[in-house]
C-alpha cells in the first residue's frame, strides 16, 4: 500500500553566475571643428555603461551599450591639452547559459583602451571590454514533510537557510551641482569623469524598500587658463522601490550600476558659470530581498506493523551565507623612464577576482590598472600606465561556495620617486559565501501489507549495546520498535543521556 505522504513547497530564488565573456570595439572618429589639430596623444580614458541585457532560449548572453571615451592630447600649435570626447557603442554575446535564469545583471570591465592617431584630424580607438553576468533562478523545492500509516515512524529533521525572496529593480536619474572653489580656475572643458557608487543603507518599511547609498565623484578638467584640475566630491541619494509582498523582518542588499553619465561645467540656472559642474546621471538600483526559511523534511520513516519500502531523494541547500570584507594596502612604483615635476591626476581600478590555492588556504588574486597623469621638468604632459597583481588571504570556511569583487576605494596617494611615482592605495574586496549541504529526504514509500512479517519465534527483548557509530533510531528501526519504548524500558528522560558503556534492552516490535 503506497504511504499518505505529505509535502511542503518552498518557493525562492537562489543566485546563478556564469563564465566571463570578452568583446572589443573600435572606432575611428573625426576631430570636430571646434578642436585643433592633434600633435600627439597622451592618454585615453573610458567608462562602460551597460545599457541592454538579454538571455536567449539558445544559451546565449548578449549584452549592449556604449563605452564614453575621453583622448587627452596635445594641439599641433602648442595651446594647453584639450580633450576629445565621443562614445562608442557596441554589442556582444557570450555563450554558457544552460540555466534559465531571471533578473540577469552584466557587469562590464574595461580591459584595456588605447588611441592611434591615423592623421592631426583623425583618430582611431580600441577597447578591450570583460563582461561579468550573473542572474537568479527561480526554484521550487517540494519535501516530504509528514507521512500517516499504521505504526508509521517519521524522523524529521529542521534546517534554516537564507533564500532569496525576490528582486526588485528601478531606473532612476540622478543629478547634482558640484562647486569649485572661487580661489581656484573656473572649468573650461570636461576631460574625464570617474564614479564609484556604493549602496550604505537598504531596508523594508512598510510594502517600501529605501535604499541609500553615495556616489563618489572624480571630475578632470581643463581650466580656462589650460591648466588641468580634479575636483573630488561625494554625493548621497536615497530611493524608494515598491516591497510589497515582503515581510518586515526581511532583510535586503541593494547593488548599482551606472547606465550613463554626463558632466558639463555650468548649471541650470547659471550655464555660464564655469565654477559650477553638474553631474547628470542614470542608473539602475537592483535590491534582492532574503529572509530565513525553516525547511522541515522526512530524513527517513518505518513502520512497526510492516516493512516498508522507502524511495530517498537527495537535495541540496544554501546554508551558512555570509559576507566578508578583505581590505589590502597597496604599494607599487609606475617607472616613468623621465623625471617627474608634478603628478596631475592618478587612478586605480581593480579586475575580476580570481581564487588560488587549495581548500582551506585559498588566496585572492585582484589584478590592479593603475594610470597617472603628470609633467616632466619641461612642463610637459605625459601618461603612464601599469598592470598588477596584488594578494590577500581569503580566510574562509572549508567547504564553501565564493564570489568575490574588488574596488579601489579611498585615497591614492603619489609620491615622486627618482624613477617614477609610487602609488599608495587600499583594496577592498568583498567577498560572500555560501555553503551547499546535501541532505536525504523521503519522496516515496509503500507498506508491504502481504510481506514477511517475520513469523518465526523470537525473543521480545534484545539486550544489547548502542554503538559509537548508532543512533537510537537506527536501532529503533532495526528491530522495528519504537525510540520511545526503548527510552522508557530503560527508564531513560530523554536520548541526550542514553548510556554507551552499558547493555539496553529493546523491546521487539
């Protein structure tokens, strides 16, 4: 006779990532003709905004947008360095989706970026991009929970997991004024502009998600009289998202990507006002909200009235998620090959986090581009560029899943050494785990009602030991009694204090 069996649905998303994918772009572009001619390149610098996402039935990522390129040069007539500005777009796709997957995000990298001068009124950029994508499935886990049958025992067991209860994405623009101080040059060009936007507060209020975060602002310019500036400043935000369907003892991360940018000296109501630049951007908030679910299932059942044949399914659950932070001081020397006068501008970013090492004593590895701007003893601009590796231990729990992300956050300092400029910077990179327990769970049985009963005569009492390697089910289960009538026979409270150096009785089923 097949068991009444029981079952709970689960309902939840759980996070998916997949295999970088890399693409490159190029362009040729045509000097305006409000730009002089160009003499020589010094650098050329690029921000990727990701503005289309798609996963196709087929496996396929697909990922569009535009990468905003700024050319810093030199004019032919020797006027002060100018900047040449324009975007260029594209399209790629990779391939390694075999999971469906909702909400996809793509992280974009730029990889590397350089310009050729094909003529004074020409030029030709090439950029190398690494695309990140990652996503959430939808998952519906459905356990046996609870079985009824003449003298049915059931051993349940009881996990907690943190899942993910939903995403919830919104676009939104942002736009702010940033002064320039009146003892300083008034802003005549925009040559780059550099932002780092990292969430500080996300939480449910209500059927309301509010999100905080700041964004933190590095704007190079051109003064009006040719001289080359930064202005840094942080900028704080807050949105609301709709988070109904949530309860409030939910907890939420909330993650930003910058769909576009644009930064122009002037403001609204002053657009002559060269010691004002306003900030116009546009971007994505994706708040994932997750709560701590009890998970019940059947680990295995009996009964004392007949064998019973049980069918056991393995599945798998996210337990023990949490988020580290690793921050690692950085020193490294950019060799220039001339004698530096001043240092103009500098900037770090970090690249995709890889893990080295063997369990239990894994390593991150973070490659490091770090670029700086400066003049020689003959006030000339120059660029210089270099790529590195720097390591820190990842400390974390044996037998875990990980990802990983790194970011330059906080000052770069440069100090002007004989045979170049050395850069102090931190790295921080944020790292969550999650570790993946298989567990049992019953998915089917039936009672053999007409079965072998075991008629033959035997003792309705065993004297016997538990062994180290036993439980008091299994026992139990052996000879088709009960934990119950073996605890009580014995005149035991309760199995926390069941002897093992010492002969039991079990009473026979």
């Amino acid at each position: 006779m097949e068991l009444n069996l029981k079952t709970s649905g689960h309902d939840f998303y759980e996070p998916v990532t997949w295999q970088p994918f890399s693409c490159e772009t190029t362009r040729e572009n045509i000097v305006p003709d409000s730009c002089p001619d160009i003499a020589r390149v010094v650098d050329t610098v690029g921000t990727v905004y990701l503005t289309g996402r798609e996963l196709s039935g087929d496996g396929r990522f697909c990922a569009s947008g535009t990468v905003d390129v700024s050319v810093l040069y030199i004019p032919e007539k020797g006027e002060g360095p100018r900047s040449l500005r324009f975007q260029m777009p594209f399209q790629c796709c990779g391939e390694g989706a075999e999971d469906v997957c909702e909400f996809l995000d793509i992280r974009g990298e730029l990889r590397s970026i350089d310009t050729r001068v094909l003529n004074p009124r020409k030029v030709l950029t090439r950029a190398n991009l690494t695309l990140y994508p990652s996503g959430c499935r939808h998952v519906v886990l459905s356990l046996r929970e609870d079985a009824e049958g003449e003298g049915i025992q059931l051993l349940r067991e009881k996990r907690t997991t943190r899942v993910a209860a939903g995403v919830r994405e919104k676009e939104f623009s942002f736009v702010e004024e940033l002064p320039i101080s009146p003892g300083r040059g008034g802003a005549e060009e925009i040559v780059d502009l550099r932002l780092d936007v990292r969430g500080t507060d996300s939480k449910l209020i209500g059927s309301k998600l509010v999100v905080k975060g700041l964004i933190s602002a590095t704007a190079l310019y051109r003064e009006e009289g040719g001289r080359l500036a930064v202005l840094q400043q942080e900028m704080p935000f807050s949105q609301i998202l709709e988070g109904s369907g949530f309860d409030e003892d939910c907890e939420s991360e909330a993650v930003y990507r910058l769909l576009g940018a644009e930064c122009r000296p002037g403001s609204e109501n002053s657009p002559d006002d060269s010691h004002v630049l306003t900030v116009d951007l546009l971007l994505r908030a994706r708040v994932t909200v997750f709560r701590n679910e009890e998970v019940s299932f059947l680990a295995d059942l009996y009964s004392t009235a007949a064998p019973v044949r049980c069918e056991l399914t393995e599945f798998q659950l996210a337990e023990d998620s949490q988020r580290h932070t690793r921050r690692q001081n950085v020193r490294e020397l950019l060799e220039t090959g001339t004698p530096v006068k001043a240092v103009v501008d500098t900037e770090v970013r970090c690249g995709g986090v890889q893990f080295s090492g063997e369990t239990g004593d894994l390593t991150l590895e973070i490659p490091v581009w770090a670029r700086c701007l400066y003049m020689d003893e003959n006030d000339t601009l120059h660029s210089v560029r270099g790529e590195f590796h720097t390591t820190c231990p990842a400390d974390l729990p044996g037998g875990c899943q990980a990802a990983a992300e790194a970011i330059c956050r906080g000052d770069v300092m440069a100090s002007i050494m004989p045979d170049g400029v050395e850069l102090r910077f931190p790295v921080e990179c944020t790292v969550d785990t999650c570790r993946r327990n298989r567990h049992i769970c019953v998915s089917g049985g039936e009672t053999d009602e007409e079965g072998e009963r075991d008629a033959s005569p035997r003792p309705s009492l065993i004297l016997r030991k538990i062994g180290q390697e036993e439980t008091l089910w299994s026992v139990a289960k052996q000879y088709r009694t009960t934990c119950k009538s073996i605890l009580e026979v014995n005149e035991i409270p309760d199995e926390e204090q069941i002897p093992t150096d010492r002969m039991l009785l079990i009473p026979r089923g």
